[in-house]
C-alpha cells in the first residue's frame, strides 16, 4: 500500500482528501466529475528538481517538455513559464507551442513519416533543432531546406541498444549512418549537429541510459574519424520513470485481465530519484567523452512524466453498486478506462477514496466506465473501502497520457483544475456538446 504523503496528500477534519490546499470533494462538486486536478507547485517543483540535478553536475543542459505527455495548453504554460522549452512531434504541438510564445530556438521537432511539407513548417518557425527519423525523411528535409539562407541545423535519431528497439530511428549499421552522415558534409541546406534517441517511458534503471550514452558517444567518435563531423550535441529524450507507476509486466497483465489478479504496487526503492538520473547519465557523459578524447556536448533532455506525472490526479464519482453473486461487485464511475484513463490499462496506478479517506480497505470491487463495453474497466478486483453511490475516487499519477489519450467517446472530455495555495482555477474548460460537434458539416 502506498501512503498518500508520497503525493503531499493532506485530509480535512471532515476525512476528504486534499491537494494544493483544496478540498478535493468540494472542487468535484465545484467543477463536476471526471474532473483532473493539477498540483501547480509540485509541477514548478518536480521542473526545478530535474533541471538542477542535471545542471548542476552538467552545465551545458537544456531541458524540453514532451508535448505529447500532456498537451493540455494551462499545464504548458506553467512550465514555459519556468524556462522549459518544447519537444513536439507534430505540426498540431508545433503550432501549440508557437501559440503559447515558446521561441523557435527554445523547440525540438521529432517524429516519423515526416512530410516535406512539415518539414518546411518547422523551418519557418525557425525550430531549433529537427532530429530525423530516417533515410528518407532526410532526403524530405534536405529538399524543404533547399536554397535557405543558413542551413538547417538537425540531429540524427538513433536506433538504441535498449528500450523501444521499434520502428524509431536509424540503424547505425543496416542504414549505414556513418557514410549518411559524411555526405551531408557537402550539403549547403541541412548542418548535422546533434545526436538524438529515446528508450521509452517509465525507465527505472540507470543503467539504460548508460549504455544508450555508450552507443551515442561511440558514434561520435566514428563521426569524427571516419566523416570529419563534429557532433556537438547529445539529445537523450526522456522516459525517466516515477517511484510510484510502473508499467505492468506481461504476466502481471495476463493475471490482472485474465484472472483478476491485482498487480501489487511498485517498489518505490527501486526507482532512481530524479537527482540520480541526473548524477549517473552525466557522471557516464564525462567519462565516456574523456575516455574517448571528444569535447563533452551540450546535452538535451525531453522529460515528460517525471516532470508531470505525479502533478496531477483524476477524480471520478461512483454512481452506481451493482452485486453479482456474493464475490463480485461493480462499482460504476462517471469516467472510464476507454475515454479519460487509458492508462489503466496498462500501468499501475494508486486510488484513494477521496470522500472518507480513512475508512478501512474491506472490500473488492471492479470499478467500470460509463460506456457500454466490457473493457472500460478502471480496476478490477480492487481493494477499497465499502463504496457507496457518490462516492469520489482519486486516481493518482494521472499527469502522463492521461490527457493525451482522451477522447470523446459518448461522453465529452474532462475539465482540467489548477490548485496552489488553496486556491484553484480552471485550466481547461470541460467539453460541452457544441464543442463534440462543431467540426460536423451541415
């Protein structure tokens, strides 16, 4: 069982959960439920954390946002406006972050499959750094860039050694990317500068990114040697996982969906704090540099829910018990595991009961969605308290891909709350139909 404190959960006499100094019972009656709820100061927090535990052993540190953890516009600004700048993978974010006042040079683009035409978007916002994703997206690049005054500065992405070994990236080897690469030394449109890859997400082991950096310096080295090219840059994405998520493991999942078998809670222990990633990956970026004679790079970080993830939480309302048979009871919520928590169906995450936070876990119960389908279970055959129609849960770690992988299936998308200091404000508004609709053609 995971103590609340871990989230700087506090109670009220009247044994509701609190937030930010916000009763979180009142603001779902406030605002109405699903309902996510932002803890601004742990967000300013968990971005200062991460950036002085890199800067300060690794001066030469920029950190960018990953648009794609959590794009919801108020959570954004909250970071930019503590001097982070953006990671996008799309035109839409690209846009995004050009509306919120991100500089150009304050931006990353990734992505795959790019179009020429994306490509040159990017270029007119003067985006700082273009990481590619493959030969042919090179090619692409090379020919929206073609006549520009200045070349364009880009990174390779590298196909890793650990992690998310997909579709991502060049192949040092199969691609041939040392020779790519030398022909680019001829090129007047495009500057190759930075080498980038990313691993995956909830890491919980150093030692990942200790052999990604072996790979990356490596090729350095051979840019050096063999093509003449200087790589000045290391961007090494993001993934840092969090002590209290874990992404489940196959049999974990084939017990929990097949035979309703909870996985237990992750081991907080067994997760690097924020400042231990920051002192290994930098600890190994200095000694590989030096091992290998190479002027130490400037360094770009793409954190996503380690900058978010415990920031916020989504709150969901019982509405109705249903018992079938002595063992198995339905507890149905106002949000589903289909349309606001697609997370559930992968990770762990924590659940509290918001409303009488004290009260004994005596019963299990599969918490459902709203939606008429089978799968939009929120937990299944999980320990709570006896629950009750109007009853408030509080599904935690609720920052990452939450958000991102909402959608508007039967039920409009939840509004999004900002709590400091025991006040609150609306981030985002709660879809109303019109909102569902507006793109219908009459």
């Amino acid at each position: 069982m995971l103590d609340r404190s871990r989230w700087v959960l506090g109670v009220t006499p009247d044994d509701h959960l609190v937030l930010g100094g916000c009763d979180l019972v009142a603001l779902a009656t406030t605002y109405g439920t699903p309902l996510h709820v932002v803890d601004e100061q742990r967000l300013r927090s968990n971005y200062r954390r991460f950036r002085a535990a890199f800067e300060t052993a690794y001066p030469a540190t920029r950190v960018f946002y990953s648009y794609k953890t959590n794009c919801i516009p108020g959570v954004l600004r909250v970071l930019h406006d503590e001097g982070c700048g953006a990671e996008v993978i799309s035109p839409y974010e690209a846009w995004l972050a050009n509306r919120l006042g991100v500089k150009g040079s304050d931006t990353i683009y990734n992505g795959v499959a790019r179009s020429q035409a994306d490509f040159e978007m990017a270029i007119h916002r003067g985006i700082g750094l273009i990481n590619v994703d493959s030969v042919d997206e090179l090619e692409r690049l090379e020919r929206a860039a073609a006549g520009r005054p200045a070349p364009v500065n880009i990174g390779l992405r590298v196909y890793p050694p650990v992690g998310w070994r997909a579709h991502f990236g060049i192949d040092p080897r199969r691609d041939r990317l040392v020779d790519r690469a030398a022909a680019l030394r001829a090129s007047a449109a495009v500057r190759l500068s930075a080498l980038h890859a990313h691993i995956g997400s909830g890491v919980r082991r150093t030692v990942d990114y200790e052999r990604l950096i072996d790979t990356l310096c490596a090729l350095m080295r051979d840019l050096k040697a063999r093509a003449g090219i200087a790589i000045d840059t290391l961007d090494l994405g993001g993934g840092y996982g969090v002590p209290t998520v874990k992404v489940l493991s196959m049999p974990e999942l084939a017990s929990y969906k097949l035979l309703s078998i909870p996985p237990r809670p992750p081991r907080a222990e067994q997760c690097p704090t924020i400042e231990a990633f920051g002192q290994t990956l930098t600890a190994t970026l200095r000694d590989r540099c030096a091992r290998d004679g190479m002027a130490e790079p400037s360094l770009l970080l793409e954190p996503g829910r380690i900058l978010t993830g415990d920031a916020q939480l989504l709150l969901v309302t019982v509405k109705e018990i249903k018992a079938r048979g002595a063992r198995t009871a339905f507890a149905i919520a106002d949000g589903g595991m289909q349309n606001v928590a697609f997370p559930l169906s992968y990770e762990y995450h924590h659940c509290f009961l918001a409303n009488r936070a004290s009260a004994p876990l005596n019963r299990r119960y599969v918490v459902v969605g709203p939606l008429c389908s089978p799968q939009d279970l929120l937990y299944r055959n999980w320990p709570f308290p006896v629950l009750e129609s109007g009853d408030v849960l509080a599904v935690m770690d609720a920052g990452a891909y939450f958000t991102s992988f909402a959608n508007n299936f039967a039920f409009p998308r939840p509004a999004v709350v900002g709590v400091a200091d025991g006040r609150h404000r609306l981030l985002h508004e709660r879809e109303t139909f019109e909102h569902v609709a507006a793109g219908a053609s009459r």
